[in-house]
C-alpha cells in the first residue's frame, strides 16, 4: 500500500370514489403472492395526471397491493420530468425548463399542499429524466447526457441547495431512469433493456441485467429493498418486480409477478415518482454477509474507472460504496477519510474495540489515537474464527487494488498492509 499524506486523506385506506370517478384506477386493486424477503415500509408513488394534478399511492411491497390513491390539485404549470426528495417534497421541471419544489402538507386521507409550487430555479432545468437516491444525489438526462447534483437541504430553496452540477457521461439515451440506492440507477431502452448503472464520483460502471423484455413501460420507479414498479404504457397497468441484490449487476436474480400486477390498468399518470428509501428489505442477520459477499466479489479490481474523491487513498471510499450497495443506515456519516468510519461507529452506538464482526469496518492506525481526527487504513471484515480471536479482511487501495487478506490475529499482528495494529470496529446500521 502507497501511504498518503494525512493531507491528502483528511480531508393504508381503501380507494376514493372520487380516484375511481376520475378514471385513474380500477376498482380491482390487485391481490399478490407474498414477496420471498422479509421487508418493510410503504412504497409512496408521486405522479401527475395528463391535466396537471398531482397523484399520490401507497403500495404494499410485500404482496404488491395498492392500499390508497388520491388526486390532489392542478400543479398549475405543464411538467416534464419529476423527483422525489421525501415524504412530503417534490421536485418538478416544467416544459418551459423551470424547476419547482411542490410541498405535500398531508397524503393521508386527502392529498393536499402546503402552499403553491414553488419556482426555485426560472429555467436550465431541460431534463427529460429526473430522479434522486436519497443519499443526496439528484440525477438529470437531457440530450444524453447523464448529470448529477448535490442536493443538500430537505426543502431546497434554490441553488444553494442544489448544487455541483456534475456531467457524468454520454450516451445515456434511456426510456425511463429512476434510482435504486446511493449513487445507484437502473434504466430501460427503446428496445426493452434493462441497464444498471453505479457512479462513484465523475465515473459510472453498467451492467446489462436483461437484454430485452422492458420496452413495454414508460415509467419505472423503486422505493428502495430492491422494488422496481413499472407502468405499462399500452394498458396502464402497473407491474411489479424484486431484485434479490442491486448491486450484484446481475438481472438473474428479479422474481417477475406478471400474473399478479399492483394493478392490470387504470395508471393514467404521464409523469412517476417514488419517494427513495421508504423500503427496505436488509435482515441484520444477514447484513454482515452480504457485505462480506460484495466485498469478496471485488477482489483484484483495482477501480482505474472510477473517479474517487482521493485517487491514492480510497480505502474508505470503498467501505463506502460497499455498504452503500447494500443499503446501510446513515451512510452521508462516511466520507473519504478513514477516521469517518470511527465517527460513524460512534454516533451510531456501534464502535467497540473487540468482538469483530463480518460487515464490520475496521480501523487501523499507527498513532494509536482516533480522538486525534486520523486514521491511517480501513477496510471490511469478511471472516470471523469461532473464538472471535482471528479475522479475514478485504481492503481497498491495497497495493493500489481491492486485496483479501489471510487469517491473522486481529489483537496481536501489525496490519497486513503496514500501517499499525487495529484499533476497532464499527458495525453497519441496517
């Protein structure tokens, strides 16, 4: 491992008649086969009917039923691509290249807005694609281009809040776009594939997880535990999917239940949105595991195609973007420096300087002191012995690559990568 200098690395009601009257959806609400994961949460649906108002539905995840739909007022202006930043913000471009953030004041019985849509931005905004990942990334397409901003306030006023415009690459020529974790899209074509795509800072990475079969929807949307809602665009219908492993880039693994659809019509909107992360479906008996999974499956890579905050020293940055596949709780606490994963452990209740754990982050140092604001190493544990006394671990920018190491005891050895004895863990929030 090539040491860098501490300053380079520091730094759910039944349907309204009024929904029904209206044409929005069927009466049939759908029943589904309960989902193979153990998840939880609602997936909250934003849309805009062909006339402008504004749609909002609750859909079960677990056995894909909607339990709600209500229509709320005419946004008054025509929209054009939209995103949702939470439960109670939307974010909507106009035709006329405005931005505007629409504030939900309650989606219970009635679907109602706090005040007028506001116009944070007068125009620029020419996306035809919106979506945000809930980790403080909002995503943009417009003539191919794939972009990224920094959002960083839950009701942005502006661009102060919305920031650090970002072209990510070319090409990005979609059907739909929506967002399925932190820095994580999936998207369809034309011709019916279904691509996911993983940005780590100005570089992105796509896996084609299926060559054909998606080019019937026109609106595809994910609330997060790997849920992909698709509506159809000939029938309406909305279809729904569960993707075991978003960041595996592998599509084997998607259970289809084309035979019990959230609904067979009736989806009338032009325009969806889920609100991000409002699902999960991370079991913290299995957490560990699957880091340990996606770490291991890194092996050998030496991340040459991805732009890291700190080009010589991502070792944190690739804790990072390894819990970030698999959902991990707080995860805006981890930046680029190692130490943050010891801040994380301590804000969240699970620093301990013993008792490693697989998924676990562990931190090495040569001064001895975290309190100091530095630590020199960090990478994942990916093996525990039965007495708890040795540890497997798997590191980024070791040796400039991804490396695994051999058992060792983690109390007594100096660190496989030269730079001092451990010094604690900090386990994943899930």
């Amino acid at each position: 491992m090539s040491t860098a200098s501490r300053a380079s690395r520091a730094g759910i009601t039944l349907l309204t008649t009024g929904a029904l009257s209206l044409g929005l959806l069927t009466a049939n609400a759908g029943t589904a086969a309960a989902a193979e994961q153990v998840c939880s949460g609602i997936a909250s649906v934003y849309g805009v009917l062909p006339d402008g108002r504004l749609t909002y539905s609750a859909i079960n995840p677990v056995n894909g039923n909607r339990s709600k739909t209500l229509v709320g007022p005419d946004l008054g202006f025509e929209p054009k691509a939209m995103a949702t930043l939470n439960f109670n913000t939307v974010l909507v471009t106009s035709t006329a290249g405005a931005l505007y953030r629409v504030d939900v004041r309650t989606n219970d019985e009635t679907l109602a807005l706090a005040n007028a849509p506001v116009r944070i931005a007068d125009g620029g905004w020419t996306h035809d694609k919106l979506t945000y990942d809930g980790y403080g990334h909002l995503y943009g397409t417009a003539s191919g281009i794939l972009m990224q901003y920094r959002v960083s306030a839950t009701k942005p006023a502006g661009s102060q809040h919305i920031d650090t415009r970002k072209e990510i690459g070319t090409g990005f020529v979609l059907k739909t776009l929506t967002a399925v974790g932190q820095d994580r899209l999936i998207a369809t074509t034309e011709a019916g594939k279904l691509h996911s795509y993983k940005i780590i800072g100005g570089a992105w990475k796509r896996d084609d997880l299926k060559d054909e079969g998606w080019s019937g929807f026109n609106q595809l949307v994910s609330p997060g535990g790997g849920f992909y809602y698709g509506r159809m665009e000939t029938t309406g219908g909305m279809y729904w999917y569960k993707d075991a492993n978003v960041s595996d880039g592998n599509g084997a693994d998607i259970k289809y239940n084309v035979n019990d659809p959230v609904d067979a019509s009736g989806w009338t909107q032009k325009l969806l949105s889920a609100a991000p992360r409002t699902v999960s479906c991370k079991a913290a008996s299995t957490l560990g595991q699957d880091i340990a999974r996606d770490a291991i499956a890194e092996v050998g890579n030496n991340f040459s195609d991805f732009d890291f905050v700190h080009g010589n020293a991502w070792c944190a940055e690739f804790v990072r973007y390894i819990w970030g596949g698999n959902e991990v709780d707080h995860l805006g606490d981890v930046d680029a420096r190692a130490i943050s994963l010891y801040e994380y452990g301590k804000s969240h209740g699970t620093w301990r300087t013993s008792a490693p754990k697989v998924g676990d982050a562990v931190l090495w140092d040569q001064g001895g002191n975290l309190n100091d604001g530095w630590a020199d190493h960090v990478n994942l544990v990916v093996a525990v012995s039965a007495d708890g006394k040795q540890i497997q671990t798997v590191g980024g920018n070791e040796s400039r690559k991804v490396q695994r190491s051999g058992w060792f005891n983690w109390d007594t050895a100096a660190s496989p990568v030269g730079v001092g004895p451990v010094r604690g863990f900090a386990s994943p929030k899930g």
